[in-house]
C-alpha cells in the first residue's frame, strides 16, 4: 500500500508533495479550515485532550490509531482507499464497462461538482450542529465519542475539499471557500440541505441525528463510492469506514436511554419516568418521528431526472451496485414508488431510472428499521408493553411527494386540523424541549452517567468504562 506521509503538514496518501501547486492551494485553505474549527467547533473545549482515533493509513490495520490529541491538532488527512490492482470498471449507466475516469469527464464536471459540494456541506455543517453539547455531556465518554465524530466530520470536509481543488481549477477552490462561509441555521448563507440547518440542541437530539442523518450519509457514500469517477469513488469508500463508528454511537445512544428509561419504568412501577428524571418513551417516540422525517427528505423527491441522469451518466450508482442482479443500466425496468395521488397514498410501478432516490430511500429505511427493533428487544426484555415506530414515509415530509400533505404517523392524509390537535403529541414540542434542557447537566466524573442514560456495555477501544478519555483538568 502506499505509506502515509504524516510529516506534511497534511497527511495524506495522495502523493501531495509531488504537486506543489495542489499543495500550495490546500495549505492555502487550511488556515481557513482551523480558523472555522475555532471560531465554530467544539465549544469550549478547543484546548482539550482527548483520547481520540486518527487514520494513519487506510489498509486494515493501520487506519485508526489512538491517543490523547487536542483537537485543534488532529491529523486532518487526505486518504483514499487504495486503487484496486486492475483498473476498476465502470459498473453501471451508459458508460457500464468501460475503464473508470481518473480524472473528470468534461461533460459531467457541473453536476459532479454540485454532488461533491452537496456532500462535503454536510460535514462542517454538522459541526456546527453539535458544538455546545460538549458542556452538557452526560458522561466523559460519551464526551470523547462526540469529538470523535467531530473531528471526523472535519476531515470528511477535508476529503471533499481535496476533490474540489485537485480536479475543479479555480471554481473548486471558490466552492471550497464557501464550504466555509454557509454556516447551519445562517439566515443569509444557510447549508443546502435541509436536516443540517436544524438545531441539535441536546442529547438525544444527537444520538438521534447519529442514528438517523448518519445514516443518511452511509448510504449516499454508498452509492458515491459506485462512482466512474474513481478519485470520488476512492475518497468516499475510506470515508464509510469511519461512517461506521457514527452510527454505533447514534444506536448505542439511544439504545442505553431506552435501556434507562425501561429500567426506571420496571423499578418504579411507573410510566411517568419524568418523575423518576429519565426520558419517557413517548418522548424518544417524537424524536424518533423528527428525525428520521427530515433525514428522509435527504433522499430527494421519489421521482427525479436529477437521480436518473447521475445513474446513467456514471456519477452516482445505487446502494450494494455490484451485488445486483440486473442490467445495471435500468432502461426498461421499473421500481415501486409509494406517492401522493390527490389526497390519497397509492404504490405505482415507475421508471426505474426515475425512482432512483425512493429505491435508495427503501435501502435507508429497511436499516432504520433493524435498529428499532433491536431498541424494540432492550424494552421486551424489561417486560415492558411498549413498540417504537417510524412513522409513515409520508409523515411531517418537506421534500417531494408528501410535502404538500398532511400525513398521520400510521399513513392517513389528515386536515390541517387534525394536525394541528396532535402535532405536540407527533413531534417534540416546547415542553419536550424545557424539559430535555432540565435533564442536560454535566457528567464529568470518570465512570459516572447521567441519569436518564444507561453506562455502555463496554469502553472503546478495549478501555474501560472508566477511563479517562477527556483530559478535563
Ligand atoms: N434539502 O431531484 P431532486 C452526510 C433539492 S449526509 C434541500 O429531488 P436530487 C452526513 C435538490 O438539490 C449525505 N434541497 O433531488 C450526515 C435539487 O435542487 P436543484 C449527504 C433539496 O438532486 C451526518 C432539487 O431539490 N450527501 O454525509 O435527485 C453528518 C430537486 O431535487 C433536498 C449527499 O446528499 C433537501 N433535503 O437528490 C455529516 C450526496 N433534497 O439541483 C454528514 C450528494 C433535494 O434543482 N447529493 N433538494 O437546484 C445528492 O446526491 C443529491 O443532491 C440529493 C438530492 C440526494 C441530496
Ligand atoms: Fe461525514
Ligand atoms: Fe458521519
């Protein structure tokens, strides 16, 4: 495999110092990158240490190394996996079989560039998101398991700033600068979509969006890493295996509240946990409902010539591409797509090539689901009676289809004042919010948990659950 160079300012594995001029623009833009980790990162915790994980090569065993950084001095890098030994082909669309662009084809160079910008908007953005939960963390190693995402979300800025300054001239470098100047929930510059201008305002609005948005961007990298744009492929491929540790910290999240929330309601003989300072289910249930509705519109209308043009010029696949056992180009086939037709919700067989984003959407929800079933079993287990839904893919929908709808959790087309009667029943509301912001104080003695949040099973890295990893002296 090709080493690291980690003496550069910017580690990285893509031959940076044999491009002076590459190098010059990026350490142009990396001043601006820390200057933007300071003045919108972690707050309050920019001279901390912490026992953090940083890639120091992308082959198994030497992609995550472990020690104490402070995170303005993490190793943001540029790391791509590593070409497949035979040039890899291009698996799907128009372009299927033919070798892999090393570099971008000019036809396409808009529409790639407007991807590559839509995903590298989403990092920093969610940054911005979380960056006072540090105060509030309910145990210290729930603390470092933030920053962790943080700083990764950081680099995966870094992977797609990368592409925009090595294959898009000066345009690149000004999308790269505006990464930096759209800031989430800004009136003027906002990001561009639209689960990463809401607030995350506490805990469980975090393991939630871990959980949920995460998710969101497993399964966009996913089919990003199909791309016949190889460099693009390549970047988003070592960019999924960080993704991984997003989404365990976002299950295990939720999954040891509700462990809390079931052994408080167990122990007291209780539904109103709130009495007892935990965080009752029907709570967890709205959040639920927030969530995963705003990152269901992350996908893009059901039908759409955008997700039809990307397929069959080669830009962006579908989720497991390889593993299916089709045409690959999709011409004549066709997918079922669950619509609004007036104030009804009908299924109707549609192009398949249209249907691209509600086919991903499915992939995205048949997962969201295995993880509600497993929070479903720590519930069973206390023998409590109680299910955690997703709503209704047509439920609070802002994009597409639904958005002109009113749909119910259970999937009625409901009136405006239906909605209105249950809409603080639906999602959370202003007493959620009052009361989440009472139960979010500070853990910060090793070992300890908050209250409405059960210990995890175990540490990271083979640590215990004790172990120092914040240094908060
Ligand atoms: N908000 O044909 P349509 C992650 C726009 S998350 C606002 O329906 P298309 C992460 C759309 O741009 C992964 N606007 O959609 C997670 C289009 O505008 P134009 C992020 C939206 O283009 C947590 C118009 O509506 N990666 O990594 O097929 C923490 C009609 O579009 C929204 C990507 O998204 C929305 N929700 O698909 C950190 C991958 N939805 O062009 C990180 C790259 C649609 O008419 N992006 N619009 O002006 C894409 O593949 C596509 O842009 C989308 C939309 C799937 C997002
Ligand atoms: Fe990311
Ligand atoms: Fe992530």
């Amino acid at each position: 495999m090709t080493g690291v160079d980690y003496l550069e300012r910017i580690p990285n594995n893509v031959n940076l110092r044999d491009n002076r001029r590459l190098l010059r623009a990026l350490e142009d833009w990396q001043p601006k990158f820390l200057q933007w980790w300071l003045d919108l990162g972690p707050e309050g915790f920019q001279a901390t240490r912490a026992y953090l994980r940083t890639a120091v090569s992308v082959d198994k065993d030497g992609w995550a190394q472990f020690d104490y950084v402070k995170m303005p001095d993490y190793r943001w890098g540029i790391f791509l996996a590593e070409p497949e030994p035979d040039r890899r082909l291009i698996g799907f669309g128009d372009h299927r079989g033919q070798p892999a662009w090393p570099e971008v084809p000019g036809e396409h160079r808009g529409v790639l560039r407007r991807l590559i910008v839509t995903q590298g908007d989403t990092e920093p953005a969610s940054v911005e998101q979380q960056r006072h939960l540090g105060r509030t963390c309910p145990s210290v190693y729930d603390l470092r398991n933030l920053f962790q995402v943080n700083v990764e979300e950081g680099r995966h800025l870094w992977a797609m700033v990368y592409l925009l300054h090595a294959y898009f001239g000066r345009d690149g470098r000004e999308e790269a600068e505006a990464l930096l100047q759209r800031h989430s929930g800004d009136t003027d510059k906002p990001r561009i979509l639209g689960a990463f201008n809401e607030p995350t305002p506490d805990w469980l609005s975090f393991f939630m969006f871990s959980f949920f948005t995460d998710r969101d961007g497993k399964y966009q990298l996913a089919s990003l890493q199909e791309s016949g744009f190889d460099p693009l492929a390549r970047t988003c491929r070592f960019m999924l295996t960080e993704e991984a540790h997003h989404m365990f910290v976002g299950e295990t999240g939720v999954g040891r509240i509700v462990q809390r929330t079931s052994e408080l309601m167990r122990q007291g003989k209780t539904d109103e946990v709130r009495k007892e300072g935990g965080i009752d289910l029907p709570t967890i249930q709205r959040h639920i409902n927030l969530h995963y509705s705003v990152s269901l519109d992350l996908f893009g209308s059901e039908i759409s010539t955008n997700a039809a043009n990307y397929y069959t010029t080669g830009l962006k696949g579908r989720f497991e591409e390889t593993k299916k056992d089709d045409d690959h180009r999709l011409k004549e086939a066709t997918y079922p797509v669950t619509l609004l037709e007036g104030d009804r919700i009908v299924t109707r067989e549609m192009p398949a090539l249209n249907a691209l984003n509600e086919r991903l959407r499915d992939d995205y929800i048949a997962d969201c689901q295995r993880g509600v079933d497993r929070w479903n079993q720590i519930i069973k287990k206390q023998g409590i009676d109680f299910e955690l839904k997703l709503p209704h893919r047509g439920f609070h929908r802002a994009i597409g289809s639904f958005a002109e709808a009113r749909v119910s959790p259970d999937g009625r087309v409901i009136g405006e004042a239906e909605w209105n009667a249950n809409r603080e029943e639906w999602l959370p509301g202003e007493r959620d919010r009052a009361y989440l912001t009472s139960l979010m104080l500070p853990v910060s003695k090793l070992g300890r948990f908050a209250n409405w949040i059960a210990a995890p099973a175990r540490g990271i890295n083979g640590k215990p659950v004790d172990f120092e990893y914040v240094r908060l002296d």
